[in-house]
C-alpha cells in the first residue's frame, strides 16, 4: 500500500471515530435530555454561530494547541510522559516572575524575556524526568504524575505566601502583570487574544524541527526503533532528554501564553488539566503538528459547544467528557486501525 | 503550639486513629494497583474507579438504606468499568496507560454529570439519610485504655483494609493463580508458551483493580465522609501508584507505604486546621510524591548497580 493511501485511510479511520464519539455524545443527550434537540442544537450549532463564540473557541484552542505539541514531541520520542499540567505551571509561574517583577523594562524587551524565562524554567524542570528516564531507566508515567503534584503544591505555596499579592482574599494570585505585556485582544466584539499567532508560530517550528532537522530525525527514530538507533550511532540517552525538555519547553509557553493570554498573573491553580487536554490532543492528532492544529480546534470547539449547552438548556457540560473519552479510546484503538487496513488490503487483493 | 498540638494527638492516640482511617483508601486501591501491576499492567485507573464507585456507592446506599447495598455497588460499578477498560486494551490493544487516563477523565467527568442529571447538584451530594459503614466496638476492650484506643472503635471497612493485605499474600504467593499471575508479569512470552492465558490473567487482574478500587471509593464516601463532593478523591490514586512503587511491589511493602503516606496526609490534616501554622501544610502534603521520586532513583541505582556486578 503506497503512503498516500495509507494516509487516506488513517484519516478515513479517525473521521469515522470522530463521527462515532459524536454520536455516542447526542445518543446520551437524547436519552437523558427532556429537550434533547434544543440540547444538541446547542452543544453543535452554536459555538459557531456568534463571532463571540468563535473567538471563545480560538482562546481555548491556544493552549490545547501547545500542550498538544508538547506531547506530540515526547510521544514520538516514545517517552510517556504526563507532566505538562506541572511543567505548565512551572512556567506559567515563572514567566509570571519576570512579568511582574520586570515591568520596569521596555516593553520590547519585557515580553520576550518573559515567554522565555517560562519556557527555560519548565524545560529545567522537565529535565528532571528526561534524566530520570534516559541515566537510570525510572518509569516516566509514574515521574511525571508526582512532579505533576510536586509542581501544583510548590507553586501555590509560593503564591499563597511569599508571592501573593496584598488584599487578595480566598484565590491567591501574584499582582497583575503591566498591561504593556499582555497579549492584545485581536478581534473587536471577541475575546480572541494574539496567542494564537504564538501557538501558529510554534506548530511551525515544530514541524519544521522534527521533519526537517537532524535532531528531528534522531527524535523520530528513537521513538520508532531505539536499538537500531543505537546501532546507529544516535546518542538515545542525549535525545530523551532533549525531547522532554523541548516537551516541557513548549507547556511552559502553554502557560505563560494562557497567563498573559486571560489570566492577567499567576492564580492558584489556575490551570484546569489543560496539561492533560494536550495527551487527548495528541494522540487524536497523531503526534503530528498539522494533526495536532486540527486536534485543538475540534477540541476547543467541543469544550465552547458543552458551554453553550449548559447555558441554552438542561444538560451539564459534563457531556463533553463522555464525547472526549470515547475520542480517546476508539482514536487509539489500534485494533480497529488494524483492521481497516487489513480489510483494504483484501479489497485490493480481490481488485 | 504546633508541635504542642501534634504531640498531645500522638499521645492521646488521636493522630493513631486518624492515620488508620486516612490510610485506609490509599492501602486498598494500592492493593489493587499492586496486583495488576504485578500482573504487567500498570492500572493508572485507579483514580478514576474510585471516583465512580463513591458516587455509585452513596446513591444507591441511600437509596436503598442500607451500606451492605452501598459498598457493593461501589465494587460492582468499579468492577464493571476496569472489564470495560480491560476490554479497550486487551482486545482494542489501546494502550493501558491511554485506557486507565481516558478513566479517569470519566471517572471526574461522568459523576459530575450523574449528580446534576439525577439530583440537580453541582458541587457535591449529601444524603441526610446516608447509610454508613459501621464502627466496629469491641465489648469489654474497648474500656481498657490504651489498648481500646488502639483496637477499638474503628470503621469496618479499616479491618478489610488491613485483612485484604493478607488476603492479597494468600492471592499472589500461595495459589495457582498467583503462579499464573507472577509469571505473565514477568515473562509474558513464557507463560504464554507454557498455555497460560495471558489475555485472561491480565483481565482478571483489572478485575480484582476494581474490585479494590470500589472498596475504597465506597469508603470514601460511606465511611470516611458522609458525601460524595466532585473529585473527592483528589490524587488518592495516584498516590496509590506511588505506593506499590514504594512497596517494592508486595503487599506487605504496600502496608508500610500506606502507612508513611497515610501519615503525611494525616499530620498535614491536623498542621492545616491549626491556625498560624509555621509549617506551610502543602510541604506535607509533597511529602509522599517527593519521597516516591527519591524512592525511584534508589531502586533504579540499586538495579544498576546489581546489573553492574553482573559478569
């Protein structure tokens, strides 16, 4: 079977899947709704009616799109990790930092430091589990899912003391950050913020890093065959490393973008599992960039639709979870690829 | 005043009694993560599984007024979502660490959605008429100081946590299963060879996963608290992970784990409702994750170093 087609049947495979995790979603509608097509006209039709909304589905997109990326890079190293919602945090904290801490700087010079003093202290901190992982071999779901705590609790400890800005009551947070370098709303009559232009930009240099660069090939052949890329000379234990801290990199610029995006500081737990959205992101977009674009849109427009839902009638957003955990598991379902492909080859055969 | 405070509870056996009770969902959901562990599946489920049996648990506890009803539909329910689970990676072949997320992305989300669907709530579901697990007095001991204390006047579902660790010995070490078991963890090609069903072995570990699982989801929200509250759980499961990692995989080692963890998790209980603590109470509560990242190292230097020595 030639590539093309292969890719055609791929992405056959997930529409289909797609389609069915839909459905599935409208059947439970139906069922437990006392007015399932007001429900269901809701969830699908109005997210995309308002320009309002539209530019709702957009900031939402901003960032699933990096911690999917995120993800996609570790998992084509064939790394598991699960610690963007903690690298996340780590980075949208610092680059809060410098954000409040900085404003004395021209703005010019202000903003850039701040995305990157984000994406340094989380790629630091997901150094941690890449060392972990490539010297001594430790399990990095379980790494991951601790640093994940260990990241949440160190943070709003921080920022319910030390940080905190004066006269907050109940939800700590830092003072706001200087108006200067927050990201502009971009659309009038929306809440559509420039972040998306950051998360366009970083599907760019994504792609191009993993399908144009040698550490892209490197990456990509240790997540394929880690022997032979051994045998070939590839430094696996150099790559792990790299590709997690690249990982972290980009879920720290998920936070610092969603800080300065609609957060306007660091807020105690701010955070609501964007960093594990981007592991449902991924694996629907296929660890690919464009896959992953796609991914977040259709995402962000499920999350906006369960909104709109909730508010327009008689069901909980909560629906939006069965449609997302069905996309989860039929997407992976490598049977039901396997035999796709198997019954196309048979036609094939027959032809 | 702190220190004065935690003392007077270790010696007045309050903080004994807390422990046994803060424990006891972190031991019997790490059980059930050791045995399918144990069976080569990582169960990273379990978060989700509790969840779904504490909500399932309480709704048709009170329904039906009875906690006997309560913790068996916890286990049911538990129970039916890891065949489900089993039945997407085994047979699907979806990843096991991707079934066991995608779980507890239902497990927050699907309850969240039963409790406004069913009673019109949203952040959490308390029953005036609840049923709850029993206290367990035992007549006579119970007003010999000290030893009362220390025996007495425990929840029930506290004695099948620490009986479930023997039950758990007896599983994996003494019977045929427990052969079958050991074996598909540690060389699945083998027992396969050897007509041992795989598949089957690695589904009935999910089982007895959610078989654990709902008994300590079903406490959570008929023993431990009288209410279902969204995400009660609150990293329980993952700390039950954490557990069987710190446990050295064996029950045994899973009951000291729990012990450390339900420790932390019972002084940082206390430190929190302590006003002007000096100690921050979220340094406690990173206690176990810190110590279960340091405890992998350990191990993974120890295994070098075994395997260095090697000739």
């Amino acid at each position: 079977m030639n590539a093309s087609r292969s890719l055609t049947l791929e992405l056959g495979g997930i529409l289909v899947t797609v389609a069915a995790a839909l459905l599935c979603g409208s059947v439970v509608i139906m069922l437990t709704s006392s007015e399932p097509l007001v429900a269901i006209r809701a969830m699908f039709v109005d997210p995309l009616t308002s320009a309002f909304n539209i530019g709702t589905i957009l900031n939402k997109a901003v960032p699933l799109i990096l911690t999917g990326l995120a993800l996609a890079v570790v998992f084509q190293t064939g790394v598991f990790s699960m610690g963007a919602e903690g690298q996340l945090y780590v980075g949208a904290f610092v680059g809060a930092l410098v954000g409040v801490y900085g404003a004395s700087l021209p703005p010019l010079l202000h903003f850039p430091l701040i995305l990157l003093a984000a994406m340094a202290g989380a790629a630091l901190y997901g150094a941690i589990p890449g060392i972990l992982k490539a010297y001594l071999n430790a399990d990095e779901v379980v790494t991951t899912l601790m640093l994940n705590f260990v990241a949440i609790l160190t943070t709003s400890y921080l920022v319910n003391n030390p940080f905190k800005a004066e006269g907050v009551g109940g939800f700590a947070r830092m003072e706001y950050i200087d108006k200067d370098v927050l990201l502009p709303k971009i659309i009038p009559g929306t809440n559509a913020h420039a972040g998306i232009f950051i998360s366009l930009a970083a599907i760019l240099v994504v792609y191009l890093l993993l399908y144009k660069t040698s550490i892209g090939y490197e990456i990509r052949l240790v997540g394929k065959n880690p022997q032979f890329a051994k045998y070939g000379g590839i430094n696996t234990r150099k790559v792990v490393v790299l590709s997690v801290m690249i990982s972290a990199a980009l879920a720290g610029c998920a936070g610092i973008v969603e800080t300065l995006g609609i957060q306007q500081t660091f807020k105690d737990n701010f955070s609501t599992g964007l960093g594990f959205d981007g592991i449902i992101i991924a694996l629907l977009g296929r660890n690919h960039p464009a896959g992953v674009l796609a991914a977040a849109l259709f995402y962000a427009y499920i999350q906006v639709g369960a909104q709109t839902m909730q508010f327009n009638s008689d069901m909980p957003r909560e629906v939006a979870v069965i449609i997302q955990v069905l996309l989860v598991l039929f997407v992976t379902a490598q049977a039901i690829f396997a035999y796709l492909h198997q019954r196309m080859a048979r036609r094939k055969a027959v032809m | 005043m702190v220190w004065e405070t935690l003392w007077n509870q270790i010696v007045d056996l309050t903080l004994f009694a807390v422990l046994l009770r803060v424990m006891t969902p972190i031991l019997l959901s790490a059980l059930g993560g050791l045995i399918s562990e144990i069976g080569g599946t990582i169960n990273i489920g379990l978060e989700g599984l509790m969840l779904l049996a504490a909500f399932s648990s309480i709704a048709a506890g009170s329904a039906a007024g009875s906690w006997v009803v309560a913790v068996l539909t916890g286990v049911a329910v538990a129970m039916l979502v890891s065949a489900v689970m089993g039945f997407f990676s085994l047979k699907m072949n979806v990843d096991i660490i991707i079934a066991g997320f995608a779980v507890n992305l239902f497990g927050s989300g699907f309850t969240i959605f039963l409790m406004s669907k069913i009673y019109g709530l949203t952040g959490n579901y308390s029953p005036a008429d609840a049923p709850r697990i029993p206290t367990v007095r035992i007549p006579l001991v119970e007003d010999v100081p000290v030893l009362g204390q220390l025996l007495s006047g425990h929840n029930l579902m506290v004695w099948i946590a620490l009986l479930s660790v023997w039950f758990c010995i007896v599983l994996i070490y003494k019977t045929p299963y427990g052969v079958h078991l050991r074996a598909v963890g540690q060389a699945p090609q083998a027992a396969q060879s050897l007509g041992i069903s795989v598949v089957r072995i690695k589904f009935t570990a999910l089982l007895w996963s959610g078989a654990f699982a709902g008994l300590a989801g079903s406490f959570l929200s008929n023993g431990l608290t009288n209410m279902f509250v969204k995400d009660m759980t609150g990293g329980t499961g993952f700390l039950a992970l954490a557990v069987v990692l710190l446990g050295n995989r064996n029950p045994v080692g899973v009951l000291i784990g729990s012990v450390v963890f339900g420790l932390a998790s019972a002084i940082a209980t206390i430190v929190q409702t302590i006003p002007g603590s000096p100690i921050p109470s979220q340094f406690i509560q990173l206690i176990p994750y810190v110590v279960t990242i340091l405890a992998l190292v350990f191990f993974a230097l120890r295994q070098k170093r075994l395997a260095a020595l090697k000739p």
